[in-house]
C-alpha cells in the first residue's frame, strides 16, 4: 500500500516540486511551495466551485428544511424520506462538499512526506545517488533544462523561503499565519446566526479549526504550514467569490434584463 501511495502520490508530487523549485527565482524552495499550490488548487477549482454552489443552494433551501423537520420531528423515517425527496427534486448533493475536502488529504499526506524527505541532508545533496532526490525523478523532469541545472550544480537544495524561514524545520511565526489564515476562512464559511445546535458548533469551529491548526503545525516542518496558508487563502478567496461576487453579478445582470 506504501509503494502504491508513494508512486501514484508522493513522487508525482515530488517531481513537481523539483520542477517548480528549478524555474523560481534564486531557487527559492518557498515559492516553489505557493507555485504548488496554485497549480493543486487550479486543479480542484472545478470541483470546489461545485461543492461551494451546492452550499449556496443548501442554504436558500433552508427555510424549506426547517419546515420538513418541524412537520416530522416526531417520524424520523419519515423526515429522511422527505429530505431525500426534496434533494432529489432540487437536485442537490448534501455530500458534494465533502469531495474537495477528501481529496486534499492525500495530497497533503504525500506534501508531509516530500518535506519530511527534505530534512535529511543526504535526500537534498546534488548527487545523482539511491538517497538522493535525484533517484526519484522521473526521466523527463530530469530532462528539463532547468532541472538539469539543479542536478549539476554544487551543494544541496535551497530548503528556504526569501532566504529567512528554513521549510524543513518547525516555524512558530508561519505557523500562527496559518492558524490565522484558517480562522478567516472558517469565519467566512460560519454562518451569522446560531439558531440549532449544528450552526453552534460551527461557530465553535471558528475557534477550534485555528487552534489546532497552530498546534499540529508547531510539530511539521515549515513547508506544510506555508502550503496550508496559500492553500486555505486561495480557498477563502474563491468562497468569496462564488457566494459574493457571484450572487452581486447575477443580480446586477436580473436588474439590466429588459422588461418583456
């Protein structure tokens, strides 16, 4: 199961990273970390756009679930019927929001392991040997003329962002950005009102998804923050743009509509 996990998501995610890493400026290993996560990100908009327009849909539907559930409170064979029905009717997924959710954490597990590789100094060395990164580049990276560059030049990857933060040790400062960073996005997805005890502890998560952000960040190496950062920024920016920016354009276009 380890060499099927390795070769089918942490040494694609590898070769990425060399790639990304071999085309930044000053071979900075940070930037390289946003560029992968631009291009992960880029990968899982269509499906993230979806999830965020079923929410947008589950919402407007609110005022109908409030009633199915107050009309069988009492029948909860009934309530599920109802509920499937109207689903169903609507046609709406209540689980399409979990699917960019579920994909990322393979993702992220493969990133844990590329960056735990790149704490060992023996992994980063440019030496075209078994316990070298090089090993485990794919033929056609390591064709890249950029690559290649990387391959033959002396010493080791640069495992820094702007020349100050080591990615491959632990960082208290990217790791409160990143517990910052989840906060405003857990807030933009919190609703305003806490009427039942599902949008309760909701707004508790605004606190808790933060805190342990923080707290298991403080124990990874740098580089799994900074993803996490870029990751959750680009999230809460596309959040904000399909259910504002969206909604403010449709309308917009509603009110230019000519009168039939």
């Amino acid at each position: 199961m380890g060499n099927i996990f390795n070769t089918l998501i942490t040494q694609p995610l590898l070769n990425l990273s060399i790639f990304l890493y071999s085309i930044m400026p000053g071979w900075d290993f940070g930037l390289a970390i946003i560029a992968i996560t631009v291009v992960i990100r880029a990968v899982l908009w269509p499906l993230s756009a979806k999830s965020l327009h079923s929410q947008k849909a589950l919402k407007a539907l609110q005022p109908e679930i409030d009633k199915i559930k107050k009309r069988n409170k009492n029948n909860p064979q009934a309530l599920q019927k109802a509920m499937t029905e109207l689903y169903k009717e609507k046609e709406i997924s209540p689980f399409s929001s979990c699917l960019p959710t579920l994909l990322q954490f393979p993702i992220l597990i493969g990133l844990y392991w590329v960056f735990v590789k790149f704490k060992d100094p023996a992994f980063i060395q440019v030496a075209d040997t078994s316990k070298s990164f090089i090993a485990q580049l794919y033929p056609w990276v390591k064709s890249f003329p950029t690559v290649k560059s990387v391959i033959v030049a002396d010493g080791s990857l640069h495992t820094s962002f702007l020349g100050i933060v080591n990615l491959a040790k632990p960082n208290i400062i990217l790791a409160i950005i990143a517990g910052a960073v989840q906060f405003l996005q857990t807030k933009l997805m919190t609703p305003n009102t806490a009427q039942d005890p599902t949008q309760k502890m909701m707004a508790n998560m605004v606190y808790i998804f933060p805190l342990v952000t923080i707290l298991i960040s403080l124990s990874l190496p740098a580089a799994l923050p900074l993803y996490w950062t870029a990751s959750t920024g680009i999230a809460a920016y596309q959040q904000w743009l399909i259910m504002n920016k969206e909604v403010t354009l449709l309308e917009h276009l509603r009110l230019k509509k000519p009168k039939s």
